[in-house]
C-alpha cells in the first residue's frame, strides 16, 4: 500500500525534519524506539511533575473531568463506548464511566493496566496498539488518546486503525505537543533541546485537521491545553498581557500542547 505522506526536508532543520506537503506533518528524523518498560511511565511523569503518576491522581481526575466536559458538548455520553489507547492507570476512564460511558482501555505497561483492572474494576488489557491480536472487534462512540500517538513510528497505520475504531458519527479526541506554539515557533533551540527522543511525529493543529481529514475524520473543536507567554521569545511574549495572549492563543490554537476533538462522517 502506497504512502498518502509526501515528505520532503524541512527547509530550516532539514537536519532533524521530514515535512508531508500534502499535511505539513514533521516526521522527526531522530527518533528512535525505545522498550517502555513499567517503570518508564513513573520515571517520565516524575522527573516532569516532580511527583508520581499515582501522586498526581487528584489533578489527573480534574483533568479527566474537564475533558469530559470538552466532548459533553458533542456527544452525551450515557450507554455511550469509549476506548482509550495508553490508559495509564485509568484515571480519565474511570470518571468517563461516571459520566455514563461503557469503557474499555488498552496499556501498554502491564503494571499500569493491573492498577486499572484491580483497583478500579475497569476492563483494560495490557499490550500495543499495533497488536493485531489485541485490536478490538466492535467499534466504538468515541476513541481517546493523549500524548501516545506521536510515538507510534508507523502514523498512517495507528490513523487507519484509529478510523476502524470509530463508529459513524463518533468523537476522536487527542492530547498532543503541537508545532504551532511558542517553543518551536520563537524558541526552536529550547524544542530540540528538550524534544523527547522517542516522539515520530510532531503536529500543529492545521496539519492534524489535514491528516485527520484523510481518514474521514472532520476536525471540529480544537483548544490550546495551557498557555505560556514567557516561552514566547517573539512580539506576543514580550507586548501582550497575559490576557490578550490567552485570546490570542485561543482564536490560533497557539500553545506548546492542545486537545483535538474530530467526528468521523456518517
């Protein structure tokens, strides 16, 4: 099967950038695969948040709540299904079941997917996304992922599968660093620096409407996650208010990570 990506150096890192000119998605030359072993998660999230996975679980749940809240205004979620690719520990699936959804999820450390299925009775195995074996046979209301799909090597085939998942008319809703922001648009030196080696793929909101489009997906709210405006080394850091940054950043879709809500066509 042919490759609907069409990519080319970048014109600027062509050093570190591969870029579609169908989408404008970055394939990071770099990246390699790694082993995510269980302690990787905790390892990860605590040399970032300063405090473990579990730890956090109070803020994770509130996060949890508030996307909910994001894809309420699209889907009601009661006798609704939700898959959830990496769910961790099975915070936000828990409170997804609370709003009513029937939730499944799938881990790849199998000591987060033990936490999940024995201390909050949720139905998640452990394994890839990229297992046939494990792919689920029905299909789903909506489909989760936030900050995994960048570390799939193979975009179009996690896409693909992602799209058989869906149902007609259901929600895909992703958490993902995004290209359009104020690291790699004014501050490119600190994104490489800090660029995780195990990240295939970086997107801006544009070209993941663009990618998603090629699957039959309609992008349809996409909001910044936080906003940062002393990362901004250009004109916006150094002149807006904290408010008019945040208007802006919201009307652009212009921060360091945003969440993506898209329906697949009927």
């Amino acid at each position: 099967m042919s490759s609907i990506l069409e990519l080319e150096p970048h014109p600027e890192y062509p050093e570190a950038y591969m870029v579609c000119r169908r989408t404008g998605v970055h394939f990071y030359k770099l990246a390699k695969e790694r082993d995510y072993e269980d302690s990787y998660f905790q390892e990860e999230y605590k040399n970032q948040y300063k405090k473990t996975y579990y730890e956090d679980e109070p803020q994770l749940r509130n996060l949890a709540k508030t996307r909910l809240e994001m894809m309420s205004a699209f889907q009601d979620p009661k006798g609704k299904t939700l898959f959830e690719i990496g769910s961790a520990a099975g915070f936000f699936l828990s409170e997804a079941e609370k709003k009513g959804y029937k939730v499944k999820g799938l881990e790849l450390s199998s000591s987060e997917a033990e936490y999940s299925k024995d201390k909050l009775g949720l139905d998640v195995i452990s394994g890839s996304f990229l297992d046939d074996s494990l792919f689920p046979k029905e299909t789903f209301d909506a489909v989760c992922a936030f900050f995994v799909i960048e570390h799939f090597p193979n975009a179009e085939l996690v896409f693909e599968r992602i799209s058989k998942l869906l149902k007609p008319g259901g929600l895909l809703f992703l958490g993902l660093p995004s290209l359009n922001g104020p690291s790699f648009q004014t501050n490119p030196e600190e994104w490489f620096r800090t660029h995780p080696s195990d990240h295939f793929w970086d997107y801006s909101p544009d070209s993941l409407k663009k990618m998603l489009k090629m699957y039959g997906l309609v992008t349809v709210y996409r909001k910044p996650m936080s906003y940062h405006p002393h990362r901004d080394k250009g004109w916006k850091g150094k002149y807006l208010t904290h408010r008019l940054f945040v208007r802006f950043a919201n009307l652009s879709c212009y921060a360091d990570t945003f969440h993506s809500i898209a329906i697949k066509k009927i």
